[in-house]
C-alpha cells in the first residue's frame, strides 16, 4: 500500500514536470524547461545523475535505475528533453536524447 501511494505521487511528479517543461518550451523558454526537466531528474532519481545516461551503456543504465517504473521515468524524462531541444533547433542533442530513450525501451 505505501509503496502504491509513493509510485502514485512520483508519477504525478513526473508528469507534472514534463508538463511545466513543455510548456515553458511552448513559450520558448527551452533554457528554463531543460532546468525544470533537470530538477525533476534530480528530485526523483538524485542517486543516478542526468549526465550518466550521455556515458553508460543502457544495460548499465537500467541496472543503476534498478525498477521498470525507475526506467519509464528516465524514458519519459528523456524524451521530454528531447522534445525540448528539437524545438529550440537543437537536433542533433534531441536525436541523442532520443536514441538513449529508445535504447532503454
């Protein structure tokens, strides 16, 4: 029970987040949504650093997130960034943002 209600306020964290960060990249703000995506990475995974996913394996990566719900936060958060660089113009880190997305999927 705890533990549904604790994956139950992360998710809506999350989502909330991703929510913020697309909107401010709405209003192109994409500098203040990559802090907002940052904060919620930070907030929800502070053991597994943003900058890791850029430098380990996804086999790596998934063992270091240790849950199914932990990785689809990664996923979900990545592809949010992605989202963010590829309407500030920035397609060659969306791609990268992607690609490690889809490598984890």
């Amino acid at each position: 029970m705890f533990r549904d209600d604790w994956l139950h306020r992360q998710i809506e964290q999350l989502a909330a987040a991703i929510a913020r960060a697309l909107g401010l990249s709405r209003k192109e703000q994409p500098e203040e949504a990559l802090r907002e995506l940052e904060r919620a990475w930070t907030e929800l995974l502070p053991e597994v650093p943003r900058g890791m996913a850029d430098t380990v394996e996804a086999g790596t990566l998934r063992a270091l997130l240790r849950t199914p719900e932990r990785v689809n936060a990664v996923v979900q958060l990545l592809v949010a960034e992605g989202q963010v660089h590829a309407a500030a113009g920035d397609v060659e880190r969306a791609g990268a943002c992607f690609r490690i997305a889809d490598s984890l999927r």
